[in-house]
C-alpha cells in the first residue's frame, strides 16, 4: 500500500511512523517552521531583551539579592524558547509559562529575601509592605508670582505659597553613597530650611517618597524629624500618624506630633513615576486651604514635601506655608 506523504511525497507505510521514530527530526522539523514564522525571532529578541533589562537592574544594586534577575530572566527565555519550539498549542504554552513564571521568580529570590529578612514568610504582604508598585496616574499644579496675583485681584493671604526649596544629587550606585545616612540628601533639607529660615520642629504635614518601607525611615532621619537611627522609633511612637487614628495603634502622651503621608504615602495613593512629586505639592496645597477631607491635618500652616529619585540619587525638599 502507497499514500501521498504531507509534503506530497508518493511513500510507503513505514514512512508514517518516521517522525514518530526520529524525535531529532521531529523537533528540527518544529524548529524550521517557528523559524520560518518569525516565532524564533521573537524568542531570541524577548530573551536578549530581558537579559539586558535585568542585568542594567542589577549593576544599581537597589536590594539586596536582586542579582538573581539575571537568572530568572535567562531562565524564562530558556523556557519561552523551549515552549515556542514544542509541539503544543500557543495558548497552552503561554498557560504553562504564566503559572511557571512567578513560580521560578519567588524560587530564585527568596533565599536572598529570606537571608536579609529571615522572620518573614512568603505572601501579598512582601509587595504590599516592602514596596510599592509602580502604577499609571497624574498630577497637576499651578505656580503664580505675587505680582500675577495682585494683577488679578486675588487675596494672597488665602494662598499657600513655597518659603523654601533645596536639591542635590549624588552618585547613582548604592554602594557609592554614605548609606544610611546620605548625606548629600540631608543638603537639599537643609537648602529648604534655610531658605525659609524654620525648622524640622516648624513643620506641620510632611509628605515624603515612601517606595520603599525603610526608605520612608531613612527620610525622617535625613530631614531632621528624627535623630540618626531613631527613624524607627519616631514610627513606632506614633508620632507621624494623623491624631484622627492615633489612638487605634499607640496610647500614651505625644511629646511631638507631625504626622507624616496622612493620604497613605504610595501606598494609598499610588505611585506614578514622574507624576509623584507634583502630586506631593497638591497634598500639600489640600492641607494648607484645609481641602483634605477626612484626612485633614488640624490646624497646618507649615508643610514640607520631600521627593527622590533613584535610591536617594536626586532629592528635592519644599517648604510650604500660608498665613
């Protein structure tokens, strides 16, 4: 008996079962047709591509341990290219490297977390805690001159206004800064409060750059709200919380209060990169003409932004007041 193979080849039965029989054949076969559809392309630019993004990651140093990007992203390539190339349907590889992919990511970073960090377990709160997610928002002010104000008819005394700014920058790698105690980043607070002649002991409101947990702690030390390594403790006291919901978490008399990220830092109001500092100045604003709602600061007329970029790379500090 004779059939007409698929490439229109007249064979004999036993050809049926040669690719059944050759699994080189067979996957080289795969192989010329992924290529031919561009599907092999796709898998070689998507891994040079994640390669690269994750080893420029790596070299800033951010967090301890992120060096195992490199390999999580060289092993999801792998596997994208293995999937690409296997005779399966589309939509059952990308199921396959949907549930792997966050399955070898936790596996290849958690011995670094867990080593830093040994009293935590794996769970939502290690992205809920830790960091923020970066997410899509904007934001938007606008900035005046007395005279502009004055031309238009518009009382001054209503409207906050900026006593004083500072910025500074200082090395991008990590391992180039005086950490924890980043010093560069103390300039720009000082800057701010010497142009607006107050102190951290002034100020109202504070709004600072939490993407990180300890980066918010690092913030208070670096303003001046807290001594060096008592950022903690300024936390813990209760201290930086709204007087509304104090009493939920501490008891006991306040020596200081100024309470710090009353909307719920990045946290609570997301973090849209590029847009957070200007979003700061509106909270600001919010606070100063008493605009804020339920989490209204009582009585602020004093209130100081704080942003960063770049693991404290870029810091810029203002200060804002009204009558």
């Amino acid at each position: 008996m004779r059939y007409v193979s698929p490439e229109g080849r007249l064979a004999g039965p036993e050809a049926a079962f040669d690719n059944v029989l050759n699994r080189r054949a067979l996957v080289w076969d795969r192989a010329r047709r992924s290529l031919g559809g561009g599907r092999f392309w796709s898998v070689l630019l998507v891994l040079l591509l994640t390669f690269t993004v994750a080893r420029s990651t790596s070299t800033v140093q951010w967090v301890g341990g992120i060096e195992v990007v490199n390999v999580i992203a060289l092993l999801a390539a792998v596997l994208m290219s293995v999937l690409a190339l296997s005779p399966i349907r589309e939509w059952i590889g990308l199921g396959i490297a949907l549930v792997l992919a966050p399955v070898v990511a936790v596996y290849g970073a958690w011995p670094q977390i867990h080593h830093t960090h040994p009293t935590d377990v794996i769970g939502p709160q290690l992205v809920a805690v830790w960091w923020n997610r970066i997410t899509d928002g904007s934001a938007a002010l606008v900035l005046v001159s007395g005279k502009w104000l004055d031309r238009h008819g518009i009382d001054k005394s209503k409207l906050p206004r900026m006593l004083g700014f500072g910025s500074s920058t200082d090395y991008l790698a990590l391992e180039k800064k005086d950490a924890p105690t980043f010093t560069t980043a103390t300039k720009a607070a000082e800057k701010a409060f010497g142009m607006a002649k107050l102190t951290p002991r002034d100020m109202h409101g504070v709004e600072v750059h939490d993407c990180f947990s300890i980066t918010e702690i690092c913030a208070y030390e670096i303003l001046g709200l807290a001594d060096r390594g008592k950022g903690a403790e300024l936390a813990m006291s209760g201290a930086t919380a709204l007087p509304q919901v104090r009493n939920e978490k501490v008891s006991g008399k306040i020596g200081w209060e100024i309470p710090i990220n009353a909307g719920g830092g990045l946290i609570g109001d997301g973090h849209p990169v590029g847009a957070t500092g200007v979003r700061q100045v509106v909270e600001a604003y919010q606070h100063l003409t008493e605009q804020a709602g339920a989490r209204q600061i009582p009585g602020a007329k004093k209130f100081l932004t704080f942003n960063m970029g770049g693991s404290l790379t870029t810091s810029v500090a203002m200060i804002w007041g009204r009558d």
